[in-house]
C-alpha cells in the first residue's frame, strides 16, 4: 500500500482525500508535474521544479514550499514508497476556499505526490510504433492558456485523445490555429529528414517538454545530429523518414502512421531507435537525477 503526501503529511492512498471544494477539482486552478525516477534517481527534478514554479508564477499561484522544500518532499515521497523505479505526479492547487471563482482569498494551496507506476501505452507499441491522427481539436492558443504553463486544465487534451481513439489510433496529434503542428496530447513530436531532427518551436504552442530538452541534447552531443526547432505542418509528418513521440510517461516511442500515411518504410526508424537506447542509458545512469536513498 502506497503513501500519498498531502500539505506536509504521508497518508495511506486509500485515505489520502482533499476537500471536495479544492479549487483543483472545481475549477482546474492549479499546476502539476509528471516526473520519473530511474534506478533510484530522480530524473531531472530541477528542470521539473523550474517548470512546476514557473507555470505557478504564470497563474498567481503562490506555491507553499520553497524550492528546495519542494525537491526534498519529492525525494521523500519516492523512499517512503520505497520505489526505485517510479512516476511521481506533483500537484499544487490554489486551496479550498467556497464556491466562487474569485482566488483573492485564496491563502494556502494545496500540495499533493503521488509515487506510483504508469502504463501509458502497450508494451508492443514500443516494437512496432503507433498510430497516430491529427485531430480537429486545436492546441489552446497562447492568449487563451499558454501550453507553456502546465496547468491542471487538460480537457482539450483528453478530447484530443478522444477523437483519436474514436479513429482507431492511440495517439492524436493536435495544430496550432494557423495549422502548424504543436505536439501529441501528452508528449511532444519529433521528425527525422535527410538525418536532420526537427521539432515544432514551443512558442508556436507546446509544452517545453523535459524529455524533449533531454532528446535534443543527447541527439546533438551523442550522435552529432543537426537538430532544428521550427514550423512545420502536417505535409513535414506524412512525408518524413521517421517521427516519433517524448514524454516524461510515454518516455521516446515511434509514430509509423499518421492519418493513414506510412511513415518512412513502416517500422521504428534507425535514429528513432538510437535516440531511445541513449536516452534509457542515460536516465539510468543517474547522471541527471536526484539521488533518492542518498549519494
Ligand atoms: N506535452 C504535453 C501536453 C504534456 O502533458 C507532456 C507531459 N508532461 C509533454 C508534452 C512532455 O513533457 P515532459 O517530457 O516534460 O514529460
């Protein structure tokens, strides 16, 4: 049985409970983070927490631990679940506080983690690659909600997912409004072309996401490749060599179909393949994690 922490304290997770008014569950208000920890590290906490604080200062979400507070209630969260390997989900809410929208009386947030296991998608999906569509749902602008700021409001996202299993596919892949590809509901989106790594720019409405900080790194020093960020659109993804998925949960996974166009020749690409193999030596070798039980 696992232990949840919640506002300072390990609750068993059968009795780990927060108000039915918390502002997380009425409105959305609050911020999150989906970490992993590898053979008793903490992948990437920093750039974790960076992203948790940033979206928080984004929103007027005042966080109530500092950072380094923050890190150490990770840290604990993962030993007393006495987990090596583990998917921590971070959530800080704006607190419980009555019925209206108004968060001026708002004082204390809420702060709960969860270390737990995660099964996003089936093991043979990671032999065989996916398929994936484009969806009609488009990704939130970045003056409505910038996708920047990882808030608890993931409803288009989940229609996105919806609409992709309604076609069959396990993935979907969501545009912008100008039509330029932005990322998958979960991950972000990568291509291969003539050897060349491309990835939509953040800016045009994406989550900086810290697996694909890391794949551009590793691709770039460990396999020497030319990475560029850029704009790209649905006729870059059906006619490239390669494309494949990132994230914290899905970790680096191939697309071999979008919106019934093969992908290269059908099968996880080359690149695709030396990009997971670096990235899994890598997460495990502890080089970029928070030790958990110590140095
Ligand atoms: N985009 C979205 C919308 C996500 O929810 C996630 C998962 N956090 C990602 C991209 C991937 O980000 P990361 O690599 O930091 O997990």
């Amino acid at each position: 049985m696992g232990l949840v922490y919640i506002n300072g304290e390990f609750i068993p997770t059968e009795n780990a409970k927060i108000s039915v008014f918390d502002r997380g569950l009425l409105y959305g208000d609050g911020v999150f983070e989906g970490i992993r920890s590898y053979n008793g590290s903490v992948f990437k906490l920093k750039e974790h927490l960076e992203r948790l604080y940033a979206s928080a200062k984004a929103v007027w979400l005042n966080i109530p631990l500092s950072f380094k507070e923050m890190e150490e209630a990770v840290l604990e969260t993962v030993r007393v679940n006495n987990l090596r390997d583990s998917y921590i989900r971070l959530i800080v809410t704006r607190g419980a506080y009555g019925l209206g929208i108004d968060p001026w009386e708002c004082k204390e947030g809420t702060v709960i983690i969860i270390a737990d296991k995660i099964k996003v998608f089936p093991e043979e999906f990671y032999q065989t690659g996916l398929n994936a569509v484009t969806v009609a749902t488009r990704r939130s602008p970045t003056d409505v909600l910038d996708p920047r700021i990882k808030s608890l409001n993931y409803m288009s996202n989940i229609l996105a997912r919806i609409e992709a299993r309604i076609a069959g596919a396990a993935e979907g892949i969501m545009l912008n409004h100008q039509g330029y590809v932005t990322e998958a509901t979960v991950d972000n989106i990568f291509f291969v072309k003539n050897g060349i790594l491309f990835t939509p720019s953040v800016t045009l409405g994406a989550l900086p996401g810290i697996t694909r900080a890391t794949v551009i790194e590793l691709a770039k020093k460990e396999l020497g490749l030319e990475v560029v960020e850029g704009f790209f659109t649905r006729y870059d993804l059906y006619n490239a060599d390669e494309v494949f998925l990132t994230g914290t949960a899905v970790e680096i996974i191939s697309v071999i179909k979008i919106d019934e166009r093969i992908i290269g020749n059908g099968k996880p690409g080359e690149i695709t393949q030396k990009i997971r193999k670096i990235f899994h030596e890598y997460a495990n070798s502890g080089v970029a994690g928070s030790p958990v039980y110590g140095k």
